[in-house]
C-alpha cells in the first residue's frame, strides 16, 4: 500500500507532520479527517537513495523561483480577471505549467483550494516559501473582492524588482570576472613564471636590483605560505560568519556597514526601494497600515535598519505620523520623509511609496554603473601597474649583464 508524507492541523490549531499508508492521496485526506485533523499538503512518499537526496527538502522550506512567481501571478490575474474560478484556474495553470516545481506547487494549492481552504492560507501551507507581502495581498484581495487587481499589481510590483535585480547582478558580472582574470594571472606570473626567470639571475652570480630582489622575495613568499594563506582567509571566512550569527555582532556589523561613505549610501537605497515598494504594494491591496509596516520590515536584512523600523513601527502604532517616525530615526532621506508626508496628507500613500520606491531604484542603477565606469579603469590600470613592476623587476638584471659585456 502506497505511504503519503502529510502536513495537517490538529484540534488544538497547530500543525502537525507525518506519514500515512492509503490507497490514494484522497483515501490519506479522508483518513486524516476521520483523525479530527485538517490535511493542508498531502503527497506520496517516494524512496530515494543517499545520492538522490534533495538536501534544501532536508533542511528548509525552499522558496518559490522568481520567474514561476511572475508567471504564476501573471497568468492567475488574468484568468481571475475572465471570471474564471480560482480553483479551475490553478487546474488550468497546473497542466500547462512546464516545469515540476510549477505544476506540482499549484497542483497541491488547487488541492487544498478544492476542500476549502482560503487561497491565502493555501499559499502559506505550501511546499514552496511564498514571500510573506504577497501571501498578505492575496489575503487582503481576498476580503476586498479584487483578487484580479491584487493579483496584476502584484505581478507588475514582482517583475520591476526583477528586472531591477538583473540589471544590478548583470552590471556586476564584468568587473567580477576583471578582478578574477586579473588576480589569476598575477599569481601564475608570480607563482610560475617569476621563478623560471631568476633562476637565470640566480646561476649569473650578479648583484641584483632591489625591485628584483624584492619581486622574488614575493615570488618565494607565495610559493612557500601561498596555500596556508588561502586556507587562513577560508577559516576567517568561516569564523566571520559564524560570530555574525550572535544578533549583537551582526547588529555591529551592519551599523559599520551603513557608515562606511559609499557602501552604506548603497545599502540605503537599495532598502529604502525595498521597503517603499513593499509598504506601498501592501497598502494598495488592502492590508492595513501597521500590519503593512510590520510585513515590510521582515524583507529587510540590515538588522541596524529594521531594528530603526521596528521602532518606527512602533511609534506609529501608538499614533504618529508616518513621516515624523522615519525624521525621529535620523537616518532615513529627507526625499523620503517629504514623499511619505506628501502621500499622508493627499491620501495617496500608497502611490507616493511607490514612486518613491522607483526613484531610489533609478538612482541605485546610477550609482552603481557610475561607480563601475570609475573602478573599472581603476582595476585595468592596477592591473597594468603590477604587470609593469613585474617586467621591469625582471628586465633590469637583464640591462646590467648586457651593460658589463659593453
């Protein structure tokens, strides 16, 4: 008889996990009802060797891809906004969907959909991780009747802070491959190339140049200590993030972070477009202002920041302004306190978060490929500069042998 892995909740409201043998997933479903428990996942057990194993089921609940997310959000809207049922959608979109992960996370959504469950709380019980504001959206649509407007400003919310991403991640991959070629042919020129030369200079019995002397001196100190300094820096590495998993290091450490001139005005923006975007997109669908504040801040992973926003949160909980929370803190922009205060006062806060959101958003893309026309010269004149020590190092020995034979 087939066994199923199932998550249900018992009497007392709390989730329960396990497995059951049935004869089918709707024979373990009707099974864990006669138990007085409400089944939210249900799937069939499948055996799996050592090699097989999926270690992220193992050990976290893994999150939804983010080009699923879109299409999955994209298409629901557009269904939904047909007046097609929600649950004869998700069964629409499961059987089209191309890829596993799509098909059976809807698939297991339609399910529990089907026996009643709201569709919010069947996103929260799902295999995949929901990011908590969407799930917050759906929710508020829910109540609101506008599950079709939620659904497509969610999926226009989602693509621009994708495409927002792939700008940044694409900007970065060419000065990271600069500075990976760069740093590679240093050490093979040190490492392999140097030593052959001086062994030439070594065999002449010649006073060498200080620059050369200096230069194998570097080549032999890399040779000798080059493995035990990379395992020293991957043990530091190591280290640094273990003492970051203690709340006050990491609270220091992203303190430090936000002082430093150019990387914290960085960090700044990049959150601050986060958290508008969030806090708008909430306030939009319906979900209350504190609740909305309290789920945005959980997307932040400057501890220093959100701890400064939990505070603000708590500050408007017990009746100020929004804008006077964030100029209390002391830290945030003044374009951002004037943008919020404009929404408060015209009713429009949501729209002004976003705007707000998309000028930071602009204005980080800027910034970084700006920073990039600078470093990447920067690197490429670096670069030359240590090629140029190295040639030179080796061909001094070679102008004063040439200069004794003269």
């Amino acid at each position: 008889m087939p066994q199923f892995t199932y998550k249900a909740y018992n009497q007392q409201g709390k989730q329960v996990k396990g497995s059951i043998e049935a004869e089918s997933v709707k024979a373990a479903r009707q099974q864990l009802r006669d138990d007085l428990m409400f089944p939210t996942d249900v799937v069939e057990s499948k055996e799996k060797s050592i090699m097989h194993l999926d270690i992220g089921d193992l050990f976290f609940k893994r999150t939804m891809p983010i080009q699923d997310l879109i299409l999955l959000t994209r298409q629901l809207g557009t269904l939904v906004a047909a007046g097609v049922p929600l649950e004869r959608s998700l069964n629409m979109i499961s059987q089209q969907a191309d890829n596993a992960i799509m098909r059976d996370t809807v698939s297991a959504i339609r399910t529990s959909v089907s026996e009643g469950m709201s569709f919010s709380k069947a996103l929260r019980s799902s295999s995949r991780k929901f990011p908590n504001e969407f799930i917050a959206s759906i929710e508020a649509g829910e109540e609101s009747g506008n599950m079709d407007k939620v659904l497509e400003r969610l999926a226009d919310d989602i693509e621009e802070g994708n495409r927002t991403r792939q700008a940044l991640t694409s900007a970065m991959v060419y000065p990271a491959v600069m500075v990976f070629v760069a740093i590679a042919i240093i050490v093979l020129l040190m490492v392999y190339v140097v030593p052959q030369v001086t062994e030439v200079f070594a065999s002449q019995n010649q006073d060498l140049p200080q620059l050369t002397k200096f230069l194998i001196g570097t080549s032999d100190f890399l040779r000798n200590y080059g493995l035990i300094i990379l395992l020293a820096l991957l043990v530091f590495v190591v280290a640094f993030n273990y003492a970051l998993r203690k709340k006050e290091n990491r609270l220091a450490f992203d303190k430090f972070l936000m002082r430093v001139p150019v990387i914290g005005r960085w960090i700044m923006m990049s959150i601050i477009s986060r958290w508008a975007r969030s806090l708008g997109l909430l306030i939009a669908g319906g979900v209350p202002t504190i609740k909305a504040m309290q789920i945005s801040v959980g997307n932040i992973s400057n501890t220093y920041i959100a701890g400064l926003l939990h505070e603000v949160n708590k500050n408007v909980s017990e009746g100020m302004n929004i804008n006077k929370a964030l100029k209390k803190a002391k830290v945030f922009p003044n374009f951002l306190v004037y943008m919020v205060d404009t929404g408060e006062q015209s009713g429009n806060l949501d729209q002004m978060l976003v705007k707000c959101a998309e000028y930071y958003s602009q204005i980080l893309q800027t910034a970084t490929q700006s920073m990039l026309k600078i470093f990447e010269p920067l690197l490429i004149l670096a670069m030359g500069g240590i090629v140029l020590v190295i040639v030179l190092a080796i061909l001094m020995p070679i102008f004063q042998i040439n200069q004794l034979v003269l």
